[in-house]
C-alpha cells in the first residue's frame, strides 16, 4: 500500500481480481483515493494542478478514522459479549459421588435425575489413564496428526474403539468399575453400549446438548423429552475421561445443573466448572447443556479426553445407536484419508483453530447456541405418544424422587 501511495500508482492486491481481498482499511481508503487525487512521481496531482499536497493528509485522515471505527466495533463487541455472557453459578450443588461408601448409589442416581450429572472422583488410576493418554497424544500429535481435524477448531477421533492404534484402550467400555456405575446410574433395569466412542483432542466445544444433527437427525424419530408410546423413556449416559488435571482450571467440561430436563438453555441459572483429576469420571445425561473450551491453546499441554455413551434398552438408544454409527463411520472415513505430517501444514493447522477459537470465544455464548442446537426445535413435534407425554420443567426422573 504504502509503495502504491509513494508512486502515486492505482492501489492493487496480487493474486486479487478485486477488493475483496482486501482489508477494511485498505478498501476504505481505496474508496477515498476514487475521491480524493492521488499525487504524482512530480509530486503534482495526478489529475493537474498543485492540489495534490492535500491527499496524504486525506489518507492519514482516512487512516485515523478507520482505526476508530474498528476501535468501537471492538468495545461495542466486547460489551455484547459481557452482557450475554453465561454467569457462573451461584450455589453450585454438591455432584461428588464417593466410589464404594455406603449409599453411593442413591447419590448417584439422585444426582443424574436432579442436576443430569455426577463427578466420581478415582473410578481409574493415574496409570491407567495415563496409558490412554500417551495412546491419544500419540494418534492426534504424532509424527503424523492422524485425528480429524474439525471445522471450528481441535480433533477428534470418531469411532476410536474400532482402531488398532487404540487396542490398548479396548478394555475401557467393559470394565467392571464402569459398570458398577452404570448399573446404580440405571437402577438395575436393562441397559447397552450405545455404540457412541470418542476421543477429543483440543476440541473446540460450544454451549449444546447431544443430540443427532443434521443428515443424521432423520434418525431421532421421538422426541427426547417426550414418553413413547409403552412408558419408556430417554435415558443415555456419555461416560468421559479426561487425560490430565483440571483441578486449578476451567479448561475440562462446564455444566448448567438441571438443564436436561429443557428443551432450551437456561442462562440465568448459570453455569458450573468441573474440575476433574485423572482417573476421575464424569457421568452426564447427554441432553443436559453443556461445553469445553471455545480457546485453542496451542502452548498448552493438551486438553484430551476419551468418552463412551450407554443407554437404557430401548427404542430412544436404538434411533440414537443408528446415527451414531452412520455419522461415526462418516467422519472416521474423512479422518483417514487426511493425516497431516508434521510440518508447514499443522503449523497452518493451529494458526487456524487459534484465530478460529479468539472468535468462537469473543462471540456471545447463546447466539452459538442457536446454531448449535438448531436440531432440537424440531423434536417437539416428534413425540411418541401423542399428547400429554411431554416433559415439562420438573419433568423425567427427577420428578420421582
């Protein structure tokens, strides 16, 4: 730009056919210069004369005034974002459930059914999963990033347990501690592995529920927060382990305690930060609103975690298992035809999640939301049962008790 003005020449973009490419800086002072004559190599206005000694002070006047008008666009930005951020909560209710000890079961039960989660401190060893971990590590930051690479920012790897880069973490989903607890979460009654297996890898998450979206949504054909048609209802648990400590951060899952039994997010109710240690659990009613982390750190140690999803035995988890196996096989067939060496274009990689994630975190959480859980509106007119089967704000288990 600035040899463009010195040489009094027409303002151009390489490689740009036109100013779209360019900044808005650039483009409003291109605008000025259609205006305002640009002068010449003899210092005379290009269009004759001796005006031309007034166009560099235009142009450090457009210059100034560009630089405001980004200024409050960026306090009117920061403003909106403190007005609609997620308060934390206030009285943040007590989810610990003490592995083991007497009546531990009942807290959990009570704890899915009134808050939709429970943080069960020490379910694995450190050793355990920190084997998981250098598993996990070693698949998204290897040599070869071989995870997926997700459009608004961190990894995934969908279906891990179908992987033989993950056979040392096949035993997780069978193990007899994890269903010790799934058996108190569902009261003895029938329940399976709802074939939902992950692993996230500075994964960028939003506010949002779990449900199935998009062109795999077609399979949810009742309504989550509605009875079908013999009783039964929505019952899935996503079982997650995050692979380091969280204890002095609020980097691992954010909850707002309740809101699986709604349809919509409740903001005023604010929001609770786990603060898991490795080998802890974290048991969540996939409906409930929840996120990660919207920053991707790349100096960070890795924010990764495994989880596996199980529901009651019946039609709700069988319509959720059949999109799930459609949308993981989709995204595990993407992820290997894409590994990344390590190189320029991981380097690229992360300049873009991080840029991508200062945005998703600038911007206000609940607009993200809307898009998010822009599927959800549609499963009020799903239901199952027909009229008077839909769960209200009470509603579900936590009404029984």
């Amino acid at each position: 730009l600035a040899q463009a003005v010195s040489a009094g020449d027409s303002i151009h973009t390489r490689h740009c056919p036109s100013d779209r490419c360019l900044s808005p800086c650039s483009r409003l002072e291109t605008g000025i210069r259609e205006v305002v004559p640009m002068p010449s190599k003899d210092g005379a206005a290009a269009t004759g004369g001796d005006g031309g000694s007034k166009a560099p002070a235009a142009a450090a006047e457009s210059k100034g005034s560009c630089k405001r008008i980004l200024l409050i666009i960026a306090l009117a930005l920061s403003v909106g974002r403190w007005s609609c951020r997620c308060p934390s909560h206030s009285n943040p209710p007590d989810v610990v459930v003490r592995f083991g000890e007497p009546g531990w079961q009942e807290v959990l039960r009570k704890n899915l059914a009134v808050h939709g989660y429970a943080h069960v401190p020490g379910l694995l060893t450190r050793e355990e999963v920190q084997a998981m971990r250098n598993l996990a590590e070693t698949y998204c930051y290897g040599e070869t990033r071989k995870a997926l690479p997700l459009g608004y920012g961190g990894y995934s790897v969908p279906g891990f347990l179908d992987l033989p880069e993950f056979a040392g973490a096949a035993w997780l989903p069978k193990d007899k501690r994890v269903h010790q607890l799934l058996e108190a979460a569902f009261n003895g009654t029938a329940y399976r592995f709802a074939s939902h297996n992950d692993v996230g890898c500075d994964f960028v998450g939003v506010w949002h529920k779990d449900v199935l979206r998009g062109n795999v949504a077609k399979y949810q054909e009742c309504d989550v927060w509605s009875r079908d048609d013999v009783g039964q209802q929505h019952e899935i648990y996503k079982v997650m382990f995050y692979l380091q400590d969280h204890l002095h951060d609020e980097q691992a899952m954010k909850v707002i305690p309740g809101s699986h039994v709604l349809r919509t997010t409740p903001w005023e109710r604010g929001y609770v930060a786990l603060h898991p240690r490795m080998g802890d659990t974290v048991i969540f009613d996939q409906r409930l609103s929840h996120s990660g982390n919207t920053f991707y750190n790349v100096f960070g140690q890795g924010r990764l975690f495994m989880q596996v999803g199980f529901g009651r035995d019946n039609r709700f988890t069988d319509e959720f298992e059949r999109g799930t196996i459609e949308r993981q096989k989709a995204l595990q067939a993407r992820m290997l035809k894409s590994p990344q060496p390590r190189g320029w274009s991981t380097f690229l990689t992360d300049a873009k999640f991080l840029a991508l994630g200062s945005v998703l975190t600038a911007l206000p959480p609940q607009l993200l939301n809307y898009f998010a859980d822009a599927d959800i509106k549609a499963h009020e007119g799903r239901s199952c049962a027909g009229t008077g089967a839909v769960m209200g704000a009470s509603g579900g288990r936590a009404a029984e008790l």
